[in-house]
C-alpha cells in the first residue's frame, strides 16, 4: 500500500518597518498566493507562529523587495 504524502505549505515573508506581508504557496502547486498583512509589533512572532502550525508551514522563505517592487537580489 503506497504511503499518502501529506501536501505542507511555503511561508513567504516580507518584512516592513510598520506591516509585514506574508504569502503561501503549497507543496503541490507551487504556486505563492498572498495570504495576510500582519502589523510588525510585539505579537508578530506569536501571530507567524500560529499561521506556520495552522497552514503546516515546513519551509519559511525572505522576500526582501525594495520601495517601488523591485528585488534586491
């Protein structure tokens, strides 16, 4: 009987000073979808934390974009 892989989620993070943007793209698609825009405060950790569990996040990826959209890499 063949073993059933279970799909888990990409957490893709950019960070703000004031608001931080998150994206989630699943093991399946591929396929990154914005998911929410948390306030960059003393409960951020907590909140990623709680989405990384719910969503079961295996691999949290930096998105670092410079003022206007553009990549810094």
């Amino acid at each position: 009987m063949p073993t059933e892989e279970k799909i888990y989620s990409f957490l893709g993070i950019d960070y703000g000073k004031s608001n931080v943007g998150l994206a989630l793209a699943d093991s399946e698609t591929r396929m990154a979808f914005a998911y929410e825009t948390l306030k960059n405060d003393k409960d951020l950790l907590q909140k990623i934390a709680e989405i990384v569990e719910k969503k079961n996040v295996k691999k949290i990826i930096n998105i670092i974009v410079q003022f206007g959209g553009r990549s810094k890499r």
